[in-house]
C-alpha cells in the first residue's frame, strides 16, 4: 500500500486517529507521517499549550481536528459576553468563566460542558433567601439510624445499639434546637 | 485579634480529639463558593474591583450578628513564612496566599471559619470541625451563608445555581471534605480500590500535604467533585455513606492485621514511637510515616502514654511553614529536618508529662 500523502513511498505507518468517538486510520510513510503526527501538529500552533488541550480534551471538544475548529471558532465569535469580553473558546482555553453574566451568555453552550464534569446541568439545591430543608433531613437520618438500631438488637448488637440510640438522641436533640448546634 | 494569634505552634481548634469516629476521621471541612453579581471573577477583574468587593465583603461580616468574631489580613501584607504557615493550618488555600491583588482572609478567633475573598471566586467561605460532622459542619457554614446573603447581592440563576468561575464548583458551590487516617487499608494495598470505587461515585480522593503529597503518613482527604444536578442535602449525604462504609473497611483491615501479625505490628509502633523521640535529623515523609504508625498504635491500643492530640498537633507542627516558624528563620531543607526533629523530641519527650495534664484538663471541661 502506498502513503495517502505523498502516494510514492510505501506506507509503514498507520496513525489512528479518534474523535468523538469516531475512528480513522490514515496510512503514510515515515517521511510524511512525521508531518502528520499529533504532536507535532500541536507544536507548530503557537497558541496550544498542553492545558488547553487539556481542558479541551475533557469538555470533549476536538482539538486536533482543524476544520471543526475554525468553524466553530468563527460561530463563537459572535458570542461574546458583553460585561467581560469573554468568548466561548476563551472559556475553554482558561477552564473558568470571566464573570457571573457569562452563564447568562453562555447558556445554550455550557450544558454540553457541564453534562461532562457535573451530575446535571440544573440546580436543585438551596437559593438565596429560601430557608434550608435541614430539619427534614436530620428527621431523615433518625428514621434511617432508628432503622439500624432496629437490626443492631435484632441481632444482639448490643454496643452498636447503645452507639446508634446515643446517636439518635443527639439528633433529636439538634432538631429541638431549630436544626443549627451551636456548641 | 492580630496575626500571631493564628500563627501559634499549636493544632488548629478543628484538629481536636472529640468528634464522631474521631481515631479514623480527623476532620470535617465544608466549603462554600460564593460570587457577587456585577463584579468579575478574580480573573478578569480590575484593582478596583478586587478592592470594592474586599470592602463589602468585610462590611457584611461585621453588620451580622454572628458568635464568632472575625479578624481580617491583607495577603499581600504578610511575610512569604506566615503565608505558609496559614496554609498549613488550612486556614487559606495555596491559590490565595500566592495572591497579590486586594486578596484577604477573615478568619473566626476559634480558626474553625474562614472566609477567603478574591481567591478563585469573590468568597470562598470554609468551616472546619473535628471528627465526623459533615451535618453539623455543614449546618454553620449554611447559617453564615444566610446571614451573609442578606447583605451581599450574590450572583445566583435559577438554572446554573450559584455562579462560579469555574464550572467546577457551579451550583451548590458545595465542597465537602473528610479527613482519614487509613493506614490498615495502605498496608494491604486495598486503598486502591477503594480511590477507583470512589471516582465512579463522583468524589475524590487527595493527600492532606497538599497535591502530589498521595499518601503522606496514610491520610488521605475524601471530597465530592459534583456540584451542580445534586442538592446539598444529596452530596452530603452521599459522602456521608461513602465515608462510613470506607470506616467499616478500615476497621475490618485493622481486626485482621492485628490478628495475623500483633507482634510484627507491636515491633513496628513502638520502633517508629523511638525514631520520633530520639533521632536527630527527621524528613517530613519519615516524619508523617512514624507518626501514623503511632497513631495506629494509640488506636489499637499498644502504645498508652502518648495522646492523640499531641499527634494531631505534631501532624501539623511537621510541615516546612511550621518547623521554619519554630526555628525563627527560613531554613534549608536539610537544616529543617534537624530542626523537625528536634521539635519531634520536644514534643513527645519532656513536655509528655505537662501535654498529658493539659489533655486531662481539657476531658474535664
């Protein structure tokens, strides 16, 4: 088989190649596979340094791949947070956001980001100004510990029992205390 | 309350001995990450912004009405040796002592709260507790939080939750993180697993010496990595899980090595409790391996006359900031290991008498 670069020399060297999941296999010669390799693609761009390649790599984003990146460099252009001057690809370079207005600006993008590093993409906790729902929890916990103390004497536990019926009667004793222990 | 109040060579108030699980847990840590709307992140922000934020910052502390009363420092006003000392107490975070800009800290006079501002986010709020509280930690650090929302406009969306520089920490800006002693565990290598098992549950696991430091003296730091898509009450709780069942692992390793091999255990402490209390030069890996060797033999119950709040303390008196403190000077790294050493000696050999007396007292109280 021949190189597919140069179509002269004979093909020693098979590069693999995987994006998104997608792999290809290319076959050169030693003279044009070195033009080829990763590495050294990456050392003739002066803007890539490791940590975003880094970063990239674990928002799953291609780097390699020139012609995906140009034109996703141009569409986000577009997008530029209008308090910070942040782009989407300024993000991704610095694996942080520039300021709060950005998740505003950010927001049709960022999902894809955050389904990678997070559990969701949308909060269910607490919000500023509602009370916390601590006391159900602590209630929770007893009902759980009561659980446990249950199967501790079943099976005769007894010193596990005496731990989990202490521990029971401190919780009750937070919750008495409006859910916050102030020692 | 000035600077030399938290740059004392004692253990932080967080690092006692009471606590849940207090011989396996050595502390409980909750970290907050809080942004003001209308400012940027720290790292695009201009001087006067940093120096804006810093001020409302310090206002709303002192407008509330908590128990604790905070002191606040400039970084860039202290010395390089204190920076570290600060860190080694876990009071700031290496990111914010290498900070030049209008970056402060506000710490409680008890050390068990601080609050970093300008460090990666506008707030970084952290409290500290001794043993396994992940609830009761987390609880004060929630009271400060609502008593601090009153007065700061901070940067929320109904989607992404709490804002964040980093995606990271966006949503409930929750960091939890537990503190364990798992010798037994090393020594059988089943550590291993256990880090792999922890990584599919979505946490993580770090030495306490910082990155790199993987498994300095057998103590490894346990915290969650998600924080958006679970509410505080489920990261909680799920580490609070993942952390017992970890103990219920250890403990077990325990039984059986001490069962299989008491005497090559018993050799082992007691060996590593002469190192600590008659060698003359010390590394701090040296240092920190001795010392989970006593540890587990305050645990286990072969050594008696040392209390674990002497090796809480000694745990921390070990770092470079500490020793260099002790010695008064910056010192080089072989000059330090003399010098640890020699804090080791002073440490567990003449003062064991009046140490004891004081832990007795503090049982008392």
């Amino acid at each position: 088989m021949n190189c597919e670069h140069c179509k002269e020399r004979q093909a020693t060297v098979t590069v693999t190649q995987v994006i998104n999941g997608q792999k290809s296999e290319k076959h050169y010669c030693e003279v044009c596979a070195q033009n080829f390799h990763p590495f050294n693609l990456d050392f003739h761009k002066e803007e890539q340094i490791p940590i975003h390649q880094l970063v990239s790599n674990l928002f799953g984003l291609p780097v390699w791949n020139n012609g995906v990146e140009k034109v996703q460099s141009t569409s986000q252009k577009a997008t530029q947070c209008p308090k910070c001057g942040f782009t989407f690809r300024k993000f991704l370079n610095e694996g942080k956001l520039g300021c709060p207005q950005c998740y505003e600006t950010f927001s049709t993008q960022l999902p894809q980001v955050l389904t990678k590093i997070q559990a969701g993409t949308k909060h269910s906790g607490k919000a500023p100004g509602t009370p916390s729902h601590h006391n159900e929890w602590i209630k929770k916990q007893i009902e759980s510990t009561r659980e446990q103390l249950q199967l501790a004497i079943a099976d005769e536990r007894f010193e596990d029992a005496a731990k989990l019926r202490d521990e029971i009667r401190e919780m009750e004793r937070k919750l008495d205390r409006g859910g916050v222990d102030t020692p | 309350m000035n600077l030399e109040h938290f740059l004392k060579s004692e253990a932080p108030g967080w690092m006692d001995v009471k606590g849940l699980d207090a011989d396996i847990v050595l502390s409980t840590r909750i970290r907050l990450a809080r942004n003001l709307d209308g400012y940027r992140f720290p790292l695009s922000f201009t001087d006067g912004e940093a120096q804006q934020i810093d001020d409302v910052v310090t206002q709303a502390l002192m407008a509330i009405n908590n128990e604790h009363k905070f002191s606040h420092f400039m970084i860039k006003e202290m010395p390089s040796l204190q920076r570290q000392v600060l860190v080694e107490k876990h009071l700031i975070s290496p990111l914010l002592a290498k900070k030049e800009k209008s970056a402060s800290v506000l710490i409680s006079n008890d050390e068990t709260i601080s609050i970093m501002v300008n460090e990666e986010d506008h707030l970084r709020i952290q409290c500290l507790a001794p043993g396994l509280q992940l609830l009761e930690t987390y609880a004060e650090a929630s009271k400060l939080d609502h008593q601090l929302e009153k007065h700061l406009p901070y940067a929320f969306n109904d989607t992404f939750g709490y804002l964040t520089s980093c995606p990271t920490n966006v949503g409930t800006g929750l960091r939890a993180s537990v503190m364990m002693h798992l010798p037994a565990l090393t020594m059988s290598k089943q550590i291993k697993v256990v880090t792999q098992m922890l990584a599919r549950l979505g946490m993580v696991v770090r030495g306490i010496y910082g990155e790199g430091s993987e498994n300095l003296g057998n103590i490894y730091q346990i915290s969650n990595q998600v924080t958006l898509g679970k509410s505080e009450e489920e990261i909680l709780e799920d580490l609070q899980n993942v952390v017992v069942q970890i103990i219920k692992n250890e403990r077990g390793a325990r039984e059986a090595l001490f069962k299989n091999s008491r005497i090559v255990l018993e050799d082992r402490f007691n060996r590593s409790l002469g190192i600590l209390k008659y060698a003359r030069i010390m590394t701090s890996e040296e240092a920190a391996a001795c010392l989970s060797n006593v540890r587990l033999g305050v645990d286990l119950g072969i050594i008696k006359e040392v209390p674990l709040h002497v090796l809480n303390e000694c745990m921390i008196l070990i770092q470079p900031g500490f020793v260099q403190q002790y010695a008064g000077t910056t010192l080089q790294a072989s000059e330090r290991d003399m010098y640890r050493a020699k804090l080791l000696r002073e440490k567990l050999n003449t003062n064991n008498q009046k140490l004891m007396g004081k832990g007795e007292e503090r049982y008392d109280v």
